[in-house]
C-alpha cells in the first residue's frame, strides 16, 4: 500500500556490522510487534564484532565449500585457516574447518586423517559460540561420521535447526542424517524446508535431488537435478545425481552419458568415476569397468579411494564377493561410505544377502523401511 512503516538512519564502524545487523532486525521486529523466540531473541542480543577481513575469508572459504569438489574444498581450508588466523576468536571460520575437514574424508582423504580433525573444529567452534547454529550443525556431522554415535549426532543438529530455523545448511545437515536412518520422509520435508530458504540456490536443488534418489522417487530425482542444471550445467552432484537416477530406471544409454559428463566435470573425482564404472559393468561394458577398477585400486594404494567406490564396480560387473571384500576394508577404515549404506541405491541388489544385513548391524545402521 505504500504506506511508511518504519524508517531509521545507521552509522557504525564496520567491525560492528553483524551487531548493526541484529540492532535492525530487533527495531522492525518491535515496530511490527512480531513474536521472536527465545532462541531468537538471545541471538539477537549477543552479536559480537568482527573483523572485516576474517568474514571475508570465511565467505570465500564457504563459496569453495559449496562446489563440491576436493581441491575446492582444499581451497576452503585455506581460507578458512586465513580467518582463524586473523582472528582466533571467530567461531564461525571454525564451523567452516570442521564441515571442510568432514567433505574431504568423503572423497579424498582417509578418513583418520580427515574426521578427527573435524570434530576437533567442531568443539572449537562450539567452545567458542555454544549458540551457533553452524557450530552445532559441524559438530552433529563431525559426530556422525567420527563417532558413529546416531543419537547424540541427531541432538546436535536438531540443536542447529533450533538456534536458527531459516540455515539451509542446517535443513540440509539434519536431512541427511535422516535418510540414512531410513527415515525417508522426515528427510524430504527437512530438505524442502532448506530448499523453500534458498530457492535459488544450485547446491539446495542439487542435495534434494540426491534426497529423492535415495528415496527411490526416480523420475522426480531427475527432474530435480534438471533444474538445477537450468541454473547451473557444471552442477556436478546434480548431473552425477541424474545419471544414476537413469541407470536406476534402466536407461542406460542416458546414464553413461550423463556420467562421463560428470567424471569430465569433476576433473575425474573418484566417486563419478567410480559410478561411471558400476554403469558400465551394468551395461556389459566389462573392458571399460576393468580399467576403472585398476585405476580406483591404483589410486587407493597411491593416496586414497573409499573402499566401497571399488566395491561399486565389482558389483557392477555381478562379483558379488569382491564387493563384499572391500565394503569390508572400507568398514575397517571406518569410511564414509560406509555410513551412507542405506542412502546407496547401487547396493540394492545387495540387500538380500546376509553379509549386508551383518555389516549394517555392526556399523548400528537400522534396518531397511522399504515403505518410507
């Protein structure tokens, strides 16, 4: 209606931006007589000066962190540690070391020297600012994967959502640790949730398209990982995403496509490369899975591969016994694929197998809801 509601000049040193920023947020609030939380009002309240050039860092460790690639996440280290070193005191540079540190024990390091190192950002983090929600949610999944302790991973990140409702991260965090609890349906409403925050965001489309994969809704899996390649064709979880979903459906022809696009995207990261070569031993393009094989074994003497990448293919090429043995190193090593059991639709044709039943019971992984 054009009619004024409130108006307010500021000026504040820039080191009290985020204070100024929560200053505003209380003065509409109380203009516009809204209900804030408890939660909500104590955050408010306690914003502390920052130092311009750490929250530049941890911005730009944040935008690596969101491309979904190791030496981008390698990158995100550095910027993070850039921050801490400006100012030791900044809990949220923390929370960025600990989930960076967590991404890269998925796909490029071994995991003892990957998430020890992130609970212990984690805890800094906390110690630092025990009502951060980014601190609770680094520490849930440093948890997760670290520990492999369900319960007390799923009171931290609940205590995430709860410090701040409307952190995609957060909706997103918590969402994964539902799926692979097969709790499938309280995963998607947690991931629409962090979708709705950041509409536009190609990582939130990417994620709920995974979340639908894992969910076994194919056809919507792949209409999710669509949209997001309108935003953005170097996408790359969403286009891996979109590949298996067609492999799932039997559309061969279209996954291996869509997966050898990936593996050029990611610049041959292991996890497309190795469903690449679970879609061709499924296609009868055994010579093509054979050399993937050799250069995942190749790779995880040289440096390191998840276990179950290598597994992946063997099951590919229908050798259900050689996928046994290296879920079996992977259990061994603690990896995080390991944990992600559940969520991997490849290990369908596992699931009636004892071995499988065995190895998630040991790992404390519930049991299959085929209905959820």
């Amino acid at each position: 209606t054009d009619r004024h509601l409130w108006a307010r000049s500021y000026e504040r040193d820039f080191r009290d931006v985020l204070a100024l920023q929560d200053e505003v947020a209380r003065a509409i609030a109380g203009q516009i007589q809204a209900r804030l939380t408890s939660d909500e009002q104590a955050r408010l309240s306690r914003a502390r000066p920052v130092n311009p050039q750490a929250h530049d860092a941890y911005l730009k460790g944040r935008y690596e962190w969101y491309r979904w690639r190791p030496e981008n996440y390698r990158k995100a280290l550095d910027y993070f540690r850039q921050a801490i070193a400006i100012d030791p005191s900044y809990a949220p540079a923390y929370a960025g070391l600990a989930e960076a540190y967590s991404r890269l024990g998925d796909s490029a390091w071994r995991p003892a020297d990957a998430y020890p190192k992130a609970k212990s950002a984690a805890l800094k983090s906390v110690e630092l600012d025990p009502e951060l929600a980014e601190a609770r949610t680094a520490l849930g999944m440093s948890i997760l994967f670290n520990d492999w302790d369900w319960a007390a991973a799923e009171r931290e990140l609940r205590r995430g959502i709860d410090l701040d409702p409307r952190s995609p991260i957060a909706h997103m965090a918590y969402s994964a640790f539902l799926g692979l609890m097969e709790r499938q349906e309280e995963a998607l409403v947690q991931m629409n949730r962090g979708r709705e925050l950041d509409p536009l965001s190609v990582t939130t489309r990417g994620v709920k398209a995974f979340r639908l994969f894992s969910a076994r809704r194919y056809d919507e899996a792949i209409e999710e990982s669509k949209s997001a390649l309108e935003l953005d064709p170097t996408a790359i979880q969403a286009r891996a995403t979109l590949g298996r979903a067609y492999l799932q459906k039997g559309m061969v022809g279209p996954a291996i496509a869509e997966l050898e696009r990936t593996v050029d995207l990611s610049r041959r990261d292991m996890g497309p490369v190795a469903w690449l070569g679970y879609a061709y031993g499924v296609a009868g393009q055994k010579e093509k899975a054979q050399a993937v094989l050799r250069e995942l074994q190749q790779r995880f003497q040289e440096g390191y591969v998840s276990p179950p990448l290598v597994a992946l293919v063997f099951l590919g090429l229908g050798d259900r016994d050689r996928a046994f043995e290296w879920l079996e190193k992977g259990y061994a090593l603690r990896d995080s694929l390991i944990v992600r059991l559940n969520a991997t639709r490849e290990f369908d044709a596992l699931r009636s197998d004892p071995r499988f039943a065995d190895l998630k019971r040991r790992v404390g992984l519930p049991s299959e809801k085929r209905g959820s």
